[in-house]
C-alpha cells in the first residue's frame, strides 16, 4: 500500500500543476517565541532608522501599536502557516550593466511581463494578476486536500515579508542585497503567498535554507546608491527602485548622477549576483518579456504623452510610478546621459507647469551642459558644452 501522501509533497504537485517554479510551508513564529521577538525587533528598528522612506504602508500600526508587518499574528491572529509559491522570471535579454548606447534607458526586468495571445501578439501582462490566479488554484486544492481551513492569498500587497517566510519554508535564503536566491533558479524570483490557519506539526515545516552568500559582496560594490551599506539590510530610501517607484516629489539632487539611465525600478544587484550566471531561462508565456521595453529608446519614451503612457503600460507594472513620475525619472536619465539631442526636450519641459518635472528637467539640462548643480536647487550657468 502506497504511504500517505504528505500536504508539503501535496503542494508541490499543485504548485508545479498551476505554474509555479517552487514552493514550499513555514510556520508563522508565534507570539513570545524567540524568532517572533526578533523579527518584531528588527522591523521596529529598521523603520526607526527612516530607511522605509516615505513608503507610509511599511509603518502602519494597529490599535495597540504594533507595526503591522512585523507579524502576521498583528493582521491575522488566525496565521499559522504560510505557503510561499515562486515563479521564475530570468530572460535571455541583455542584463542592465551590459554594454549599451547612451540614449538608451533601463526598466527594471520584472516589468517586462507580457502573454502571448493565440493569434502570435502580445499584450502587457501584471505579474500580480498572473501569479494570484494560480495562487488560487493552489489554494483550492489544498482545501480540497486539507478540508476547509482561513486563508487569504497576496502577491506583493499584503502585509507579509515575504522573503522571511520563503526562507523558512526552504525556498531560498535571503541574499546580502535582501532578494531570495534559490540554488536552483537563482533570484529572479517572483514570491506569491497563501496565509492559512493550518496547524503544521514539526515534520511538515522546512527547515532555514542555507545562507551560501559566503563572503561575496558584488551586489553591495555594484550598488550605485550605497543602498546596501549593511549586509541584508537594504536602506531603501536609498535604493534606485523606490527612488524611481515609490518616491514622489523631488529625488535628492545628490542621487541623482548615481541613477545613470534607470527609469523604472533597477536591476544591478541582480545582474552581477554569481548565483544568477546559470539560472535557468524562464518559458512562462503568460510572462513573457515585451522587446520595446528592454534598453528602450529615451527619445520614444520622452515622447509619450500621458495617453500614450496609459495605452503603452495598460496593466503593466510601470503604471505604479505614474506619468510624472515616469517622466521625472527620463528627464534624469536624459541628463545622466550627456547627449545635447535631448536638451530640446528637457527645456520644453523644463518651462511646463508640473513643477518636479521642470525641476528635474532643469536639472537635465545643466548636467548635459556640464553646469554644476548647487543642492539648494541654484542652476548657474555652464561651465562647459559637451559637443
């Protein structure tokens, strides 16, 4: 008689069958419990140190207090377990630090997502739409499997650390630049997560993936932006992603020259990571890469207006920084690149009623001028002309 199948062994099936790369149990620490106190801790100290930026959803707190994504049990007194999904989204496509031409921006590869329609076109696809389907079809089995259990399933919009669960459920241990590397499939990992009810005895939980970073420091030397002064400790209102994204407003005139020609997120950790060399290409049609967005042109995207920035990211996750945000960032990245074909441009914007982007439009126009830009905002004439 064949042994009983196990609800881990179970979920691989369902993961594999939905479309997952991995996935894997932990348990959520319970309160009191030493890993709780720690974690608890750690969150309350980072947000302390003001290294959460103006991210305002990272510091909310309940009624009593408590930060919330320092535990679940703060959210979901219920959360016992949690099931963490991954799906590899690794391309073929030229990395961000490869070689590649002056008028050419950066959008970060996990944004690349498109599907493959059945007559050969291809559409914007959002991973977050796309994993939380088959995060449901993983969900329904493992009811059916389990019986009836509390559950509530998130792709990066809960309030869940996600990496810390992926790490105890041995899906991959938390890298120095704090992404997940799986030995297997490296870390262009995108994490999915089931929080459940489920009581799981010892036998069933994972034990912590091994941390075989070792005394590699690539990503924290390749960081422009000094983002990774801590090992596994990222400060991200330094971090060229969330200075892209999530910041509003002004960028810090001292940031600015560092964030080179990224425009939407930012991929350089990854690129020179020793564990992504041989990671397997992914194959997933639903998130296939959308060519026009791989080293794309400055020139087409300062063209866009805000129709065509709709029409052009219609469910894409570029939508998230916004048209003046997007434009923000290109006019930085115009001025990073020192080409005078984009000084036309940046003036245009630099006289337009949305001031952050005549700020940083300003700001574009002095660099390719070679002018110095005083951090008090002053822009004095230039000093030299870059022919």
């Amino acid at each position: 008689m064949p042994a009983p199948v196990s609800i881990s062994q179970h979920l691989t099936s369902l993961s594999h069958e939905a479309g997952f790369s991995a996935a894997g149990i932990a348990a959520v620490p319970a309160p009191g419990s030493i890993e709780h106190e720690r974690e608890v801790l750690r969150c309350e100290e980072w947000i302390a140190s003001g290294a959460s930026g103006e991210m305002e959803y990272l510091q909310r707190r309940n009624e009593d207090g408590n930060l919330l994504r320092s535990s679940l049990r703060h959210v979901f007194p219920w959360a016992r377990s949690v099931v963490v999904c991954v799906t590899n989204y690794n391309t073929g496509a030229p990395r961000s630090i490869d070689p590649a031409r002056d008028e050419q921006a950066w959008i970060a590869k996990y944004a690349w997502t498109s599907r493959r329609e059945p007559n050969g076109s291809t559409v914007p696809s959002d991973y977050h739409r796309v994993l939380l389907r088959r995060l449901r079809l993983v969900e329904a089995g493992m009811q059916a499997f389990r019986g009836p259990f509390e559950s509530r399933c998130f792709v990066d919009t809960g309030p869940v650390v996600e990496r810390l669960f992926a790490r105890h459920a041995g899906v991959g241990w938390t890298a120095k630049n704090t992404c997940t590397i799986n030995e297997k499939l490296g870390s262009w990992l995108f994490l999915a997560v089931i929080v459940t009810s489920l009581e799981l005895g010892e036998p069933e939980r994972a034990s912590l993936t091994e941390d075989r970073c070792g005394s590699c420091r690539r990503c924290i030397e390749a960081c422009p932006t000094n983002a990774l002064a801590t090992p596994y400790q990222m400060d991200a209102s330094l971090c060229i992603a969330y200075l892209t994204i999530e910041k509003r407003g002004d960028i810090p005139v001292d940031l600015r020259s560092r964030m080179g020609r990224q425009v939407f997120g930012c991929d350089i950790c990854q690129d020179v990571c020793p564990w992504n060399r041989k990671a397997p290409i992914s194959t997933d049609d639903q998130l296939a890469p959308r060519r026009e967005l791989i080293n794309p042109a400055l020139d087409w995207l300062g063209a866009m207006g805000e129709e065509d920035f709709n029409r052009t990211f219609n469910g894409s996750p570029v939508r998230r920084t916004k048209f003046s945000g997007l434009r923000r960032n290109i006019a930085i990245a115009m001025g990073n690149s020192g080409l005078r074909q984009f000084l036309p441009r940046l003036e245009q914007w630099s006289e337009g009623q949305d001031t952050v982007i005549a700020e940083a439009a300003r700001w574009g126009v002095a660099q390719i001028q070679g002018g110095i830009v005083a951090a008090h905002g002053d822009f004095p004439q230039p000093l030299t002309k870059k022919q």
